[in-house]
C-alpha cells in the first residue's frame, strides 16, 4: 500500500465526515442563541457604511448565523486529534504512519489555525452582541486591529523561520532563489496582510467555501510533491472540513464563514505556502498570488476603491467593493459569480501547480 497517499486522503474523508456530522450540533446552537447580527449594515476599512452592500445584502445578515467558520476549524482539530491520540495510546506501525502532528511541518499551521481561530471567534461574539470599538460603529473588532493581529502573526512566523531556521530566501521559479535576509521578515508580513485581507471574499453563499477548498487542495498537492507528507495531510484535512462547511453553506446558506473561519484559514494558508517555499525547495511563495488570485484581487478592489474616493473627491472605480460585490452591482446573478470565481480559481491552481513541477 501506499502509506503516503492513504495518509492524505484518510484525514480528508475523515474531515469531512466529522463536519458533517458536527454541522448539525453547531448548526441548533447557532440558531437557539441567535448568532448573527442584530442590527443590518456593514461598515468598509475605514469605518464608513456600505450602501451598496448593505442592499445587496439586506435579506441576509439578519437571521442567517456567523460563526460557521467553527465546523472547519473544529472538525480539523478533531481529525488531527483522533491520529494523534491512537498514535500516543496504541504505538502500533499503522498509527506511526498515518499520525501527521509533526514538529517541523504541521505545529506552525496548527498554532495559527487555532489562533486565528479563536480571535476571530472574539470578533463575531463582539458583532453578534453589538459591542462596538471606537472605529466600527456596526460592532465587532475594527478592521485596523484584526490587521494588527494578523500583521503580528506574520511578524512572529518570519522571524522563527529566519532566526530559528535560517530562512532567508524565496525561490523564484527558472531563476533560483532570492536573497531577502532579515527583509523576509516585512515581506512575509505584507503577504499575510494581503491574504488576511482577501478574507472579504466572504460575502456571498459559497464563495469563500469553494475558493479555500481549491486553495488548500492545490496546496497540498504541492506539498506532496515536495515531500511534505505531513504537511499534505494536513492541507487534507482542511479540505475536509471547507467541503463539510460548503455542503452547508451553498445557496441557501445555513451559516456564514465569518471572521473566525477566514481568520484561521487565511492565516494558515499564507503559513503553509511559506513552507512550501525554499525551506522545502519549492515555490509556495511565489505561487500563492496565482491559486490565491480570488482573495488577492478581492482585497486588491476594495483598497483602490476607498484610495479613489479619497483622492478623487469620493469618485468610484467600481460600483461597489469588492470585485464579487460589484459583479452584483452590474446584475450578475449570485450563482453565477460563485461559479465563475470557483472556475477561473480551478485553471489558476492548474498554473500553480504547473509552475511547482517544472520550475
């Protein structure tokens, strides 16, 4: 049998099998304490209010839970946790085998899924009570102090990688790599920014859902060229447990992703392309702005729309921000935006990986 193979797709079926299974406890609880916004209305990065959004979305936000992010995080703990047990209780040979807790592939990933995880799961308690900060009148943690968060994490990873690993480069497909020296340290943090921030692809029923499944799969089939077991198992179950939020999640939504779903996912995402990078030989890096291109242009649009209404007397590029939102604007269908996102995201997971194997 092939052990490293049977490794990725077991916790990958087994992900997906506790989601479901969990999603209907999650699901009664969600809805008995009425998680979701009490008020309808969302604000942008800057704290000024939305109106196109708020009408594209005025029948969804209120009644619909927040916190669905909890059936992939948790289903993903639970599936490590079950290998990890029976590896520690019956050291038998098949439980060595398919146990994929490992110091140097999977601890990092595993650290910022739950981190992002659980602040993010402070931010939607905050916006499901209505407890407002200073700079978010709709409640929840402002935008500038989730960026915080999530610039500290980038900040730490790098700087373990570089000073703990040695890690200084990014390979750079048919060039080789690319002195950065403590430089990796920023430039890695802007990347989790970057990423962090694509997170407001979470707007539309089975968007988000659809885009992370593909991003995670694509990783860990670059992984697993790489000689990452461990690390592809982990991308396995990931992908478990997004396709277990997503059965739910299509239209009509029963959830939403949130922030602690797309804080966890966001966070571990920009992590594991970092170690599929020069750490492993690979291009993980380089690659992340392609199969990631659905999270890059997402936040890419609502930054050049709020720096166009500001510089240009409140003028508009777009009818609305992000690019999803204003392909509603103009009349697409919700349907066919999800699927067209989930299309062009397939060929540009092609070309990822396309570039990981022959670069």
């Amino acid at each position: 049998m092939n052990w490293d193979i049977f490794k990725i797709i077991l916790p990958t079926t087994l992900s997906f099998v506790i989601g479901i299974f969990i999603t209907p406890i999650v699901n009664h609880f969600l809805y008995k304490y009425k998680c979701w916004k009490k008020t309808h209305g969302k604000v942008d990065m800057e704290g000024n209010e939305t109106p196109i959004f708020n009408q594209l979305n005025i029948s969804k936000e209120i009644g619909t839970p927040r916190m669905g992010g909890i059936v992939i995080w948790l289903s993903i703990l639970i599936t490590v946790g079950f290998f990890w047990v029976f590896h520690s209780i019956l050291p038998l040979d098949i439980f060595n085998k398919l146990n994929f807790i490992s110091r140097s592939q999977t601890w990092i990933p595993l650290a910022s899924l739950f981190l992002g995880a659980l602040v993010g799961m402070v931010d939607d308690i905050l916006e499901i009570k209505g407890t407002k900060d200073k700079k978010n009148v709709t409640g929840g943690l402002s935008f500038k102090k989730r960026l915080l968060v999530a610039g500290m994490v980038g900040v730490f990873v790098a700087s373990w990688f570089y000073f703990k690993l040695g890690v200084d480069s990014i390979n750079i497909p048919f060039m080789g790599p690319w002195y950065l020296g403590f430089f990796i340290i920023p430039i890695f943090t802007i990347i989790m920014l970057i990423i962090y921030g694509g997170g407001v692809i979470d707007g539309i029923d089975g968007l988000s859902g659809g885009v992370f499944t593909i991003n995670f799969a694509t990783y860990g089939i670059i992984a697993f060229y790489l000689n990452q077991i461990n690390l592809a198992a982990l991308c396995g179950a990931v992908v478990g447990g997004t396709l277990a939020f997503l059965w739910f999640n299509i239209p009509p939504a029963r959830f939403y992703l949130s922030e602690t779903g797309t804080m966890a996912l966001t966070f571990t995402l920009t992590i594991i392309a970092f170690m599929t990078d020069s750490i492993a030989g690979g291009f993980g890096l380089f690659v992340l702005p392609i199969v990631g291109f659905p999270l890059v242009i997402s936040i890419f649009t609502s930054v050049i729309q709020i720096a166009s209404k500001r510089f240009r007397n409140g003028k508009k590029i777009l009818i609305a921000a992000p690019l999803h939102l204003h392909l509603q604007a103009i009349g697409w269908p919700s349907y066919k935006v999800v699927m067209r996102y989930w299309v062009l995201n397939i060929i540009l997971a092609f070309v990822a990986i396309m570039i990981s194997l022959i670069g």
